[in-house]
C-alpha cells in the first residue's frame, strides 16, 4: 500500500505563478508516489477573511484553480475541511492534550506578540483564538487523516513537529498507538519565483501575476515587470535579469539557451525580453485558464466534486475518531 500524504491549501487569495510552482506543482508530484489527500482549509482562513462575501469566492477560486492545474479528483481525495466534521471533534479531544507552552510557541503567535511589542500595544492585542490554537487545528487535519508524510516547506516543519508531539502524548497515555504520528516532508527545491519588482513572488508584496489572468492582462502585468537601465546594444546576465529567471520555469531547456545566448551576445532590449516572456507564459498557462473558466462557469459541479471527496474522506476521519473515543473511554 501506498503511504499516505496530506496537503492543506488555505483560500486566502487569488492564486498566482508563485503558488502553482511553490506549491501546486510540487503538491501534485506527489499523487504519483502517495495515497493523497488535498482539503480546501477554509476553517483556518477565518481568522484573516471575515467577509462571508470573500471568503465564498476564493474556496471556490482557489478549488477550481487546483482541478486545473491538474488535480485528479477520481485519483485523490479533495474535500472543504468544514465539511468534516470529525475535525472538530479531534481538534476539541487534541486540546486536551496540548500544553498553552506549546502554543506560546507557535511562530504565527509570536510573530504577532513581537508585532504588538514594536507597537508598544497589548502583546495579545488583535490575537484571537483562532490564530493562538492554529496548530492545534492543523494537527487534526493532518492526524485524522493518517497521514505518513506532510510536504512543507521549511518554515511550516514547526506545524508538522507539533501535530508529531500531540499525537505522541496521546500515545503515551493511553500506551497504544491511537494515532499515526505524522513526518514532515521538507520540500527542499521548491522554486523561488521573482515578482514583477524582483522580490520573492508574494500576495503581501503586490507583486504578482495570477495564474488565470486573461491574456491581455497577463501581457501587461509581464511588461510591467521592473528593469535596469541597460541599453538595447550592452550585453546582458540572464541569471540577474527576473525576466530570464520567470523564462526558464515555462521554457524548453532549447529555449533557454537560446534566450540566455541573445542576452549575451547584446542588441536585444528588454521590451523584446519580456515579449519572449509573455510568449512561454501564455502557451502553458492558456491551457490552464480556459480549464478554470469552465470549472467555474459551473460552481453546482464544482460543488459536487467536493463533496464526493467527502463521501471518501469521512470513512477515514470517523474510524480515527472512533479509536480515539474508544481508547479515552467515552466510546458509545
């Protein structure tokens, strides 16, 4: 049997080029290899969206965006995590066994209390539960599940190292293994994609390109793209030009020598550049967009697909719970 690996995937915002190479991409390697399951976090993007409005369109946005960049729902199980309701009861079992020492710890809770500190306001000031006992949440997503092997990068190992630790205090007091005790799965070459400004590709920074802009949007965001000052004749690095560095992630490894080359060799401007850009960018990425557009043009389908990923999932996540019921004693 196929060991078993579990991706969250958090409808915070429009998807962009970063996120299909940083986390799509890699994610969906992994279905050749592992029993995979992939839930839409929807539970843990309450505590940044409020807006009912907002939140309704990116689970959407954001389910549709990965059924087009390749997700096979007849090969993986894909669910909205707030259609399980076995979550929450483990989350609640879970708390009892996890120390507010634990949670002290978490990075998203002390990059908050440092960033009150800065402010000279309440270390708790704007923290809500839902951000302090975030990993307590994400510890029952991933346990629930069974799962062997979580990917993540190496900022969120620390998520996967507390889920380890709860499920092992559990274990420890009732001496028998209630729950699988999950590996992290630290994605060590995941791409680094540079933004329209040279920066890591990021929502915070403005500096995107989504990965289902229509065509003429996508040109002008790639023409957008920032420069230096070198002229049309001067020679150039491709490996320091942004322009280049997007090229090689959508072009044939043909392509790329002969782009790097012209680079070198002088006479070309960066308007041809990102012209070239646009060109391998739009040919793999039209593909994706028309896949999306028709997913979402039938949101009653989309729907649908979800929820036969939860009549797969909910098998699973009641047989863990049940074991844990039974071995706490409070099994009826």
């Amino acid at each position: 049997m196929k060991k078993i690996a579990l991706t969250g995937i958090k409808p915070t915002g429009t998807l962009h080029i970063g996120n299909y190479f940083g986390a799509i991409k890699p994610a969906l390697e992994l279905a050749k290899d592992y029993d995979a399951r992939y839930f839409i976090a929807d539970y843990h993007a309450l505590n940044t969206i409020k807006d009912p409005k907002e939140l309704a369109v990116n689970i959407r946005q954001v389910a549709a965006g990965w059924l087009a960049a390749g997700l096979d729902p007849e090969k993986v199980i894909f669910y909205r995590q707030s259609s399980i309701p076995e979550t929450f009861e483990l989350t609640t079992q879970l708390m009892a066994f996890t120390s507010k020492g634990l949670m002290n710890r978490a990075h998203a809770y002390k990059a908050a209390v440092q960033d009150n500190a800065e402010k000279g306001d309440d270390p708790d000031a704007g923290v809500n539960m839902g951000l302090f006992t975030y990993p307590v949440l994400m510890a029952a997503d991933i346990i629930l599940f069974d799962s062997d092997v979580v990917p993540v990068g190496k900022d969120q190992v620390q998520h996967v190292e507390m889920a380890q630790d709860i499920a092992q205090a559990v274990n420890f007091n009732y001496k028998q293994e209630v729950l699988k005790v999950p590996q992290a799965a630290v994605q060590e070459s995941v791409a680094v994609v540079p933004g329209l400004d040279g920066r890591k590709m990021s929502k915070s920074y403005g500096n995107t390109i989504p990965l289902f802009a229509p065509e003429k949007e996508l040109r002008k965001l790639i023409m957008r793209i920032v420069t230096n000052s070198q002229g049309v004749e001067e020679p150039k690095d491709p490996e320091a030009s942004q322009i280049y560095l997007l090229y090689k992630l959508f072009a044939t490894a043909e392509e790329q020598a002969s782009l790097a080359a012209r680079y070198r060799a002088g006479g070309m401007g960066w308007g041809t550049a990102k012209e070239e850009l646009f060109r391998v960018v739009n040919r793999e990425l039209s593909p994706l967009r028309e896949r999306f557009e028709a997913i979402m043009a039938d949101p009653a389908a989309l729907d649908a697909t979800l929820e036969r990923g939860v009549e797969k999932a909910r098998p699973i996540a009641a047989a863990t719970v049940r074991r844990f019921r039974k071995a706490a004693g409070i099994d009826r």
